[in-house]
C-alpha cells in the first residue's frame, strides 16, 4: 500500500506523524496541519504481476467549528491472539494511540 498525495509522483512519506498500514492500507495523520489539506488516493500494488489499483480521491479538509471535539486517549490493537514467526523473520505489529 501507498498514498498519493494532490497528483501523481508525490507520494506521502512515513514520518512522525504519517503511517501507513501495511495490513489494512489505512493512512493515519496525527497532528494534522494546513500542509496536509488536500485529495488523497491509495494505491495497491501486487508485487508479483505489477498491477496496480487506484482509489478514488479522498478529500483532507480542516475544520474549525470544534465540531469533532475532544476525544478520550485509547490505544487500539489488532493484534491476533498468537503471532507464529520463523526464527530470524521480521514480525510488525502495529498499535496506535488515539485522542488528547
């Protein structure tokens, strides 16, 4: 998975407060900025045909009524109740902090 951010080549880069879910495809943005406002499209590609998929643009807008609120912290985890690895392997689990 990737995103594209306004057009194509610019793709949005993992930092402190952009991932990308390599499981679910899903963009979290934290501390969202005027510089992040624009139209956002996954891409999925197979690594073993080379096809790839577009999806729609999804529009980032800032808001500024206070309508979202405040939000409780929690952290979610999608973690299956066991993790099988070989030994030497690179085994990701991911877990996010959400809220204020």
């Amino acid at each position: 998975y990737s995103w594209v951010f306004n057009e194509f080549p610019s793709f949005v880069a993992e930092d402190s407060r952009r991932f990308i879910s390599q499981e679910t495809g899903n963009l979290y943005i934290s501390k969202v900025q005027t510089s992040d406002v624009g139209s956002y499209i996954c891409l999925v590609k197979n690594t073993v045909t080379n096809a790839r998929v577009l999806s729609p643009p999804t529009p980032l807008t800032l808001r500024n009524d206070g309508v979202m609120g405040e939000y409780e912290p929690k952290i979610e985890v999608h973690f299956p109740y066991t993790v099988m690895a070989a030994r030497g392997t690179t085994v990701k689990m991911e877990c996010f902090a959400l809220g204020k």
